[in-house]
C-alpha cells in the first residue's frame, strides 16, 4: 500500500496518521509525501498529453508508477482555509488525460483511500462533499473518512491527534478495513 501525504508539514497530523497506519498494517503502508514528487501543473503546452506525452519532465512518472504497482493508495490531506491541497488539484490535473479514459478513471478511483483532516468551521462539510462528487462521478462508492480536531478537543495545527484513543480507535478500524476489502 501507498501512503501519501498531501500536508506541507511531513511530520504533522497527516504524518502522524500515516506513520501510525504504518504499524497497524505491519510496514505493508510505505509512506512519501506529494511534494517529495515536485509536481508542476499543467501548461503551458500544445495538449502533448492527449497524445501519449507530456512535455514536462518532474515527478508524475515516478508518483504513477508507484501507484499503479500498489494495490491500493491512502492519501491523507489537511484542509486549507476551507480547500483541498493544491498539490492534489496538481495531481488530478496532470493525471487528466489518463483519467478521461472512464475505466482507467473507475480503476483509480477503486484504488484510492483519502484521510480528511480538518474542521467544519473551515469548511470541512463541503471539502468531504468535493471528494465525494469526485467519486460518484467515477461511478465509484466514496472512499473519505473526515476527521476534525475540534471533535477531540484540538488544534489542527499545534495538538497531535494520533494522542486521541478515539483517533486511534478510527484508524485501526480503517486500516482492518481496507486490508480486508482493498477495492471497497
């Protein structure tokens, strides 16, 4: 399994969580963050991708490679001011040709688990939302569990949730659940 995190931060919540999934699926998670990937977006270009190549030369072959020899893919990210991580928008953008092919788009979607954190005063209800649009239009049942610190009693940014039993509790659960039925 592939763990990515989406946060700036390698060794904050989103880190913790990983590194945490990590003994409960005994090493089977490998984790890396996004940015060790060094993403650009797209442009400017002529549309080479929709022919089979894409001019730019960073990080996108490696990061699909690995995902496509992974049976499944845990991508845990924090939320913005109210918004996913760009470096997930860069993601699906640079990943667009390949996912306007319905089935491929249907097979990556199966294959994708995403851990939210954040919380609903910064807009967490409607970034879950998002997520889900994303995969309902896949035609794939929405693989998105959301976790808020305020629900702990917690700062996002300067408390350590994985220091919640309940935290934990959630994520043993999650990690059973997706060794149990990966393509869920």
């Amino acid at each position: 399994m592939l763990g990515l995190n989406f946060s700036s931060r390698k060794n904050g919540n989103c880190g913790d969580f990983l590194l945490f999934l990590r003994q409960q699926t005994n090493n089977r998670l490998v984790s890396r963050s996004i940015h060790d990937f060094s993403l650009e977006g797209c442009g400017p270009c002529e549309y080479e991708c929709i022919h089979g190549s894409c001019p730019k030369k960073d990080g996108l072959t490696a990061l699909t490679a690995w995902m496509d020899k992974e049976e499944q893919s845990i991508f845990v990210m924090p939320l913005y001011n109210g918004n996913l991580p760009s470096a997930f928008y860069r993601l699906l953008e640079r990943m667009s040709p390949r996912l306007h092919d319905e089935a491929e788009e249907k097979r990556f979607w199966k294959k994708v688990k995403i851990i939210l954190v954040g919380n609903p005063e910064h807009g967490l209800e409607p970034a879950v939302q998002t997520l889900k649009d994303i995969y309902e239009n896949a035609g794939v049942r929405p693989a998105v569990t959301a976790f808020s610190s305020v629900k702990y009693g917690m700062k996002a940014t300067q408390d350590r949730m994985i220091e919640s039993r309940e935290v934990r509790s959630r994520l043993v659960e999650l990690a059973w659940e997706w060794m149990e039925d990966p393509g869920r």
